[in-house]
C-alpha cells in the first residue's frame, strides 16, 4: 500500500475520535441471503429483513459470531465489552442495560427493561432472566434509539437482538474449550446434522464454571455462624443446550424450530458496605458534616444525606466482608422454545410467523444484605409468551412492512426481608436464639399477569433515484392486573411467623409460606391499563451505492404499571436523529459513520426504597434532555492489518426529578423524606434538576488494532489489542461522591495462532489489564437503625487459553 494511503487511512481514524457512532463490525455475519457476496458487506435484519448494514438507518452495532468467541462473550453481563455504548448494571444476579443514558435499575415485579433484549425474534423481559447465559450465537445487533415502530412498548433505549446459529445444510462440528485464573473453564460445542435435502439439525450446548471473583474474609463483619461461613461470591456455575431444526420444503417455505433449557448455580457478589454509623464515618455533633449536607431543614429532627462522604475509597474492591451471615446462593433454570415461519406468497409478499414460550424459575434462594439482614425468596417464577405475525415486501418501488405482535406474562414471587431474633434480645446471655426466627421488616407475594398487543406498519417511499422517505406507526395497549400480599411487620413477628414452616432454622431449607395460615395479612388488588401510539417519520438520501445520510424523528414509550402504594404512568422518549455512513476503498473495506441525537425524555419512572413494609415504589419523577455526538471508523490498513476507533460524546440532564431522600436521621426516627416541609399544605418533593442520570458517562472512546504475521505452511499468528476509556459517572440519580465510578480503561489483548487449514486455533487471552473492578451498583440505603452504602463490582482481570475447532 502506498505511503499516503497509509497516511489518509491514519488520518481518518483519528478524525473519528472527534465524535462517536461505532458500527464496531470489522467481520461479516452470515450472508446467506445476501445478495452482496463481498465480504466486507456485513448484513444485518435490524429493520426484519436482510439489509446492508450501511443502507440500515439506524445506529447499531453489529459482532460477528468469531468476533463474540474472540472477545470470550458468554452472557448479558458482557454486552457492554462488545459494545462499549452499553452500560451494564449488576445487581445479584439481575442484569439492567442502560444505551445513551436510558436504562432501569429496577426489578420491580410491574415494570420492564427500557432496554427491548430479543432472542431469535423472542421478547425478553426481566432482568433475572437476562442473568442467563447465552450460547451459539451468530451474531448481535445493538440499535440505539426509540425502536417504537418496529419493537414496539419498552424500548425508549434502544434493542438488543441475539441471533443465534442455524442449521448448516452440511455436515460441520465446532466447538471451544477455554481455561483461565479463578479456575475459570468454558466449554461450547455443537454439531450439524443435515437431513437430506430440505433439512437440517444443530444441537449445540455450553458448560461455565469458575470461582468468585470477591474474596470474604471469615469474621467479617461481626461474626459469622459456621454453617455461613464467609468465603467468595460472585461465582457461577452454568450449563445448557439447545436443539433447533430447519426445514425447506419448498423454495418459498423455510421454518426453523429451537428448543432450549439452561441452569445457572451461583453466588451473588456480596455488597460492600461502607457503615455510615460506624466510627469517624458518620456526621459528629448532632450536625450534618463529614461529608454529609443536611435537608428538610423544617424538620424537628436533623437529617443528613451523604453527598460528599468518601468511605468507597477506602475498599478493596476484590476482598472485604461479608455481612454477618456471611454469603448467600440463588439457583435459576429457564425453558423456552421458539419458532420462525416464513412463506412467500407472491414475488410482492411474504408473510412472516414468529413465536417464544420462556418459563424462568428461580430456586428459593437466600441474600445476605449488610449489615445483619436477609433476604429469603420461597418463590420466583415467570412464564412469557410472545407471539409476530407480519407481512412485508415491495410494491411499486415501496418497501413495506405490516403486523401484529402479542406478549403475554404470569409472574409470581414471594419473599421476605428479616431480622435475626438476638437483634432484640441478649445473645450471649440467651445463645438459644442463635438459629431461631426473626421479626420480619417485610414480608411480601407478588402475582401480576400482563398482556400487551399492538399493530405495526412502516413504508418506505422512494422520492426519486436517491432519497427516501420513511414512515411508520404502531399502536400498542398494555394491561396489567395484580394481587399484592402484604405482611403487616409490625404483628408478623416471631410469634406469627411460628405458625408457619421456618425458613431460616440451620439446616432446614426455604420454603413457600402458607399464607393462609398467617393473620396481619393485607391484600391489594391492582390494574393498570395504558394503550399508545409511536411513530417515526425520516428521509434517506443515498447519492451513491457507498453512502446513505439520514434524518429521522421517532418516538418511544415504556409501560406504566403499579407498586403496592398506585399506579404511575408510562415514560416517553422523543428522539431526533441524523447520521452519515460511508465506506470507501477499492472493495469497501474502509467505513465511517458519523452522526448526532436529541431525546426529549418526560415522566421518568424512578425507583425508590421508603419504607420496607411497603417495598420499592415507582415515582413518574419528570423530565430529562439527552443528546450526543457519535463517531467511528473501520480501516483496512493492509491485508493483515485492521484498525478501528470510535468516540461518544453524551449530555445527560435531569430537567426535573421530583423524588425523595434517604436520610441520615442523627435521633434515628426517620428515614426517608419525601416532603420537604411537613409544616405547608402539599407536598414539596425535592427536585433533583441539573443531576446527571445513572450509568451515563460523559465520554466514551473505544480504539483496537489486529495484525496477521504470516507463518508460511504453518499459518498465521494474529494480535489482537483493544481498549475502551469511560469518564467518570453515577450509579444512581443523587450522584453523591461515594456513587460515581471515577474515569477508566479497560484494555484487551490476545494471540491467537491458526494453521494454514484454518480448522482449529489457540488463543492466548487477557482481558482487562487494567485490572480495575468498575462500579456496577451503589447506592445510600437508611433501614431502621442502619444507614449503609452499598457497592457491587464488575469483573477483575482474567487471562487464559482458549483451544477452538471448526470443520
């Protein structure tokens, strides 16, 4: 290559770091159907049919299957490694995604990710859920922005689609072994079976196991019965399988079938906890300092938030105590099927069936909280079923596309937040309270059935040779109904709870409450009911076959529901959209994409803990603005060498937030605080406008660079190194100093060795060099007499080797 080719090239990507739209795909997806055989051509069904990634106008981020298995991809908590525009947040065991500031961090039993998660087509919900592992997937496409025409209700963030590998028409196994620190081992494998002419079979299946990644001192905290003695946390321990069939019985019918079920055994990470009472940690002199700043001052009482405290400092964010009783377990299994049919009925019309069932069951588990709590779940159960029918194709030069889609969901759960006995009593005069039930600070069951349908449709209009005009609608009714039991804490105590089987006596194991049996008892029936329409409108111009700028405005909305308190309302976002995408060079192998947002965020649903007799509630909390700059480049430097660099610039802020504080009461009587001034008539909520929302940093830059030594007869050796830089942000919407994650990177390397036959390889991999564990939860909690911050912690640095066939 010439000289100045490698000079422009160079210059190219470091203009790309001025502003922010990764496509983050330097290899191709499957291309089947493509017509395109370039390999440079990436395809992707992010509008449901197969387009040129560059001619989709939407901003996405598309990884190959190889480039998945490269980057040691192997569930949810990954998605942010493969594209570094999401923002993953962990909360033991519950995975919540956040895309361009938009996102949940609640697992509230009525309300949905804001982020739509899909799996060959099928509607993903809960955030437990998406703790499961993934496995055999072809690719991911991540699309950022309101999705409401296609995708429908909750999807104000963006989409998430896994595809996940089909049956080959040849006869091909593969598979993967890998072994790493934390005695880390990951097995996949899977194998086509071809079926004579019209079909084909793949089973294909997983293994993952290592050890936690957060060390527990024994003795932590106070002391720890021996039965829950501390150790690690953050562990897993997962399997599974899937069976799909493809079937062609004619040129115009193709069904493909799966049939799936994966277990997941682990250890929740343990929350660090920095104890806002203990000593030197707390205001001193009955006066809000140390860090902390005082509010509703018309109050008798002096209360205290920590917004400067500065105890995470002092943690080591892979080993620190548990709390007094030590760790906790949660075991999950999942069963799903799901089905694609397609038919084309005319050269103008093809018609388009896909179908999910999912059934997810969590074991009764058992959550150690700081700093003598618990958590018992007896029961977790949820059974979804969502259901696509469309028709789309061209007529007269107009690509079209109409449907209905139906979404169905019956949750149940139980659970109960407790105190040990000898809280209230003398343990070391009395040790036979040691093992004995508690006085419960709550105690809850949680049963909800929604049902969601709505009709879609979307047109593209060509205006000439080289612009579009598109246009879309869909209207979607949602309705939940709901029994919500509630356990009066104050009378369901010790007493109350000897009526019942003891879930917390050693060696007895949880489990279901007979409800019946227990007095106190409130019983709350709710329902909501919400329909609205989305909408997007946008023009493509396409001056060339290597360039597509686009504008668009489009609108989404995510589901209101209900807490045992009311109901509250939907959140809407409206974006305004416009970007550039080109490629460039003899074969395409150069790509840049360019472009710039504007949501228009109203009725943000908040969650807030204020009393654990009542649970969580959801607050519509008011309004924000969002917008950003985003760009990216993908060079081909030569035959061997390939660079990439992206930049997202993000402006996050809360134009109105009104919600409530968890204080720091230095006389112990309250702890939460929801009305500035008890003394006026109507409430005057805190207004936290000028905040920035959760898991939002301000910039996030991405650049990676792979080169291929060529070996002769032996093959080739390829380097691999890619880093990813976030500036600081909050983990939630108070941004107190002790919830920010101070900027980062995150770097990673491999060397990966392939023969000349290409059938099998060996990768030597580190990820994360580094070594920093970035905040993936903290938040103040006042509970009782407790006033605690909370902290969890992404992955460590972990290397390894990874042997991989194929053939």
């Amino acid at each position: 290559m010439p000289k100045s080719t490698y000079t422009r090239a160079l210059l190219a990507g470091a203009c790309a770091l001025a502003f922010a739209l990764p496509a983050h795909a330097q290899d191709a997806a499957q291309a089947t159907e493509a017509e395109d055989t370039n390999p440079n051509v990436i395809i992707v069904t992010a509008q449901n049919r197969a387009q040129n990634l560059n001619d989709v106008p939407i901003k996405i981020d598309v990884v190959s299957g190889e480039e998945l298995q490269k980057a040691g991809f192997a569930s949810m908590n990954d998605v942010g490694q493969i594209a570094p525009v999401v923002q993953v947040n962990q909360d033991q065991g519950t995975v919540k995604v956040s895309v361009r500031g938009v996102g949940t961090t609640s697992n509230d039993e009525a309300q949905d990710t804001s982020v739509v998660i899909n799996i060959d087509g099928e509607y993903i919900n809960r955030p437990n859920v998406m703790g499961m592992a993934l496995f055999d997937i072809d690719r991911v496409e991540v699309l950022r922005g309101p999705q409401g025409t296609l995708y429908g209700r909750n999807s104000t963030g963006g989409a998430i689609n896994f595809i996940t590998r089909k049956p080959g028409k040849e006869f091909g196994v593969n598979g993967s072994i890998s072994y790493g620190n934390y005695n880390a081992i990951r097995a996949d494998a899977g194998i086509d079976l071809p079926l004579g002419e019209i079909a084909g079979l793949r089973v294909a299946g997983f293994y993952d196991e290592r050890d936690g990644y957060s060390k527990h001192p024994a003795g932590g905290g106070f002391f720890v019965f021996p039965a829950y003695a501390a150790g690690r946390s953050d562990d897993n321990k997962s399997y599974g399988g899937r069976a799909s069939l493809r079937l062609e019985p004619t040129d115009r019918l193709s069904i493909n079938l799966a049939a799936e079920y994966s277990h997941r055994s682990f250890t929740p990470g343990i929350f660090a906890a920095g104890d806002l009472n203990g000593a030197g940690n707390g205001p001193t002199g009955g006066a809000c300092n140390n860090g902390f700043t005082q509010v509703a001052p018309e109050y008798a009482q002096v209360l205290c938030v920590p917004s400067n405290t500065n105890l995470l400092s002092k943690v080591d964010r892979s080993n620190y105590a548990a709390p007094l009783f030590g760790i906790g377990h949660v075991s999950d299994h999942t069963w799903a099927a799901r089905g694609r049919i397609e038919y084309e009925l005319s050269d103008a019309a093809t018609i388009t069936y896909i179908g999910g069932y999912r059934k997810y069951s969590g074991d009764p588990g058992r959550l150690t909280l700081p700093t003598i709590y618990q958590s018992f779940g007896y029961q977790d159960e949820a059974k979804t079923q969502s259901h696509e029918l469309r028709i789309n194709g061209t007529v007269g030069g107009v690509v079209y596309q109409v449907g209905g889609f139906y979404f169905k969901e019956d949750l149940a759960r139980e659970s109960g937040f407790m105190l040990p006995s000898f809280v209230f009593a003398d343990p070391l005069n009395d040790p036979s309270l040691f093992g004995k039930p508690g006085t419960f600070l709550s105690y809850f069951g949680r049963y909800v059935k929604s049902d969601s349908k709505s009709v879609f449709g979307q047109v593209e209009v060509p205006l000439g040779d080289k612009l579009t005009a598109i246009g879309g609608l869909r209207y979607t009714d949602n309705k939940r109904n709901a029994t919500y039991l509630n356990v009066d804490p104050f009378r369901f105590s010790l007493e109350t709870f000897s009526l019942v089987p003891d879930p917390y006596i050693v060696g007895a194991g949880p489990g279901r409450k007979d409800f019946s049996k227990v007095m106190y008892l409130t019983t709350i029936p709710l329902k909501s009911s919400d329909s609205k329409v989305t909408w997007l409108a946008g023009l493509n111009f396409k001056p060339n076959s290597d360039t597509l700028i686009f504008v668009k405005a489009s609108t989404g909305f995510k589901a209101g529901g209900f807490d045992s308190v009311g109901t509250y309302k939907p959140e809407t976002n409206t974006a305004f959209e416009g970007g550039w995408k080109q490629t460039f060079g003899d074969h395409g192998q150069h790509q840049f994409n360019l472009g710039a947002f504007y949501y228009d965020y109203k009725d943000l649903q908040v969650s807030v803990l204020l009393d654990t007799a009542i649970g969580g509630q959801i607050f519509n909390a008011g309004k924000a603005k969002i917008w950003g700059i985003e760009a990216s480049a993908d060079i081909a430097l030569d035959d061997r060498t390939n660079f990439h660099a992206s930049a997202n610039y993000l402006n996050a802020e809360y134009k109105e937030l009104l919600a409530q504080f968890n204080v720091f009461d230095t006389t112990g009587e309250i702890n939460g605080v929801g009305d500035l001034d008890p003394n006026t008539d109507g409430i005057q909520q805190p207004n936290f406008a000028g905040n920035r929302p959760p898991f939002s940093p301000e910039w996030v830059l991405t650049a990676s660079l792979d080169h291929t030594f060529p070996l002769g007869d032996m093959g080739g050796l390829t380097a691999r190194v890619n880093t990813t830089f976030k500036s600081k942000y909050f983990t939630d919407f108070y941004n107190y100093r002790d919830g920010t994650q101070s900027a980062l990177s995150q770097t990673d390397a491999s060397l990966e060795y392939k023969p000349e036959n290409e059938k099998f390889s060996i990768t030597a991999f580190v990820k994360n060099i580094e070594g920093t564990r970035p905040l993936t939860y903290g938040s103040f909690v006042s509970a009782g007499p407790d006033d605690i911050f909370n902290w969890q912690f992404g992955t460590p640095r972990t290397y390894g080797v990874r042997l991989a066939v194929d053939f």
